[in-house]
C-alpha cells in the first residue's frame, strides 16, 4: 500500500517536523508551501491524506489559501473523499466551521504534539474510503 502524505505548509518548522514524526512512522511525506500546488501535487502523488495550513499563499477569492485548496479538492470528484486534515494556527470558531464544513476530516490547531498528530493520520488513513487507480508508491 502506498504510504504518501502531502502537507501544505509555509512554515518549514512546521514542514520539518510534521515529515520527521510521519517519517518516523514509515509515511512518506511530499510538502510544498503553496495552495495552488498542493491540489497539483495531490492529482499526481495520489496521497493516503492530505494536511493543510490554512495561512498560506495560493487563496482563491475571499478563501485563504488552505480553504481554497480544501474547497478545490472536495469539489473535485476524483479526489472528493480524499481525507484532509488541517493544521494552523488559525483558532477562531468561523474557520474551524467553515473548514468542517468545507469537508475538512480533522482539525488541529498549533502549536500540537507530534505523536497526536501521528494517531490523527493514522485514524484518517484507516477509516478513508479514497481508491486511487494505480498502485505506485509515492515518489519524493
């Protein structure tokens, strides 16, 4: 089975930590700083889940970045039942609803312990019903 995960991010702590603790867990972790990129990346890594920030450059309208490529993703039939998780900074109640109910599976607010975050992408990968066509493993 493939072990990809793609994290958006543009924090690169917050990058390195999150693919040294998935890493660790035999995850292979594909990153980028950017919203627009990271749908991108998704269509062609076919990842197991899929980790957002929600500050981040490549927004979409009145969206942030995160919450555009969240809505892009969801939207997207091939790619509708991909399991995202976000994880920021970002505390107020308006974007914790709007993300749940833009179809975010989870929602993890920084600053956040490693091993938590690693049973929270475990859990997603478990329950996620996405079938992707081919079987290649993610490439970094």
């Amino acid at each position: 089975m493939k072990r990809c995960i793609v994290i958006a991010d543009d924090d690169p702590t917050i990058v390195s930590l999150v693919s040294l603790r998935l890493g660790l867990a035999r995850y292979d972790v594909i990153s980028t700083n950017d919203a627009i990129a990271a749908v991108a990346m998704v269509r062609v890594k076919e990842p197991l889940v899929v980790i957002l920030d929600v500050q981040m450059p490549g927004g979409g309208g009145h969206l942030p970045g995160g919450l555009s490529a969240l809505s892009r993703l969801k939207a997207d039939p091939r790619t509708s039942k991909l399991p995202v998780m976000m994880l920021t900074g970002e505390r107020n109640t308006e974007t914790v609803m709007q993300a749940m109910n833009g179809g975010a599976d989870d929602y993890i607010v920084k600053p956040f312990d490693p091993d938590v975050l690693l049973e929270r992408v475990s859990r997603l990968v478990k329950s996620s019903a996405m079938v992707w066509p081919s079987e290649a493993v993610c490439e970094l």
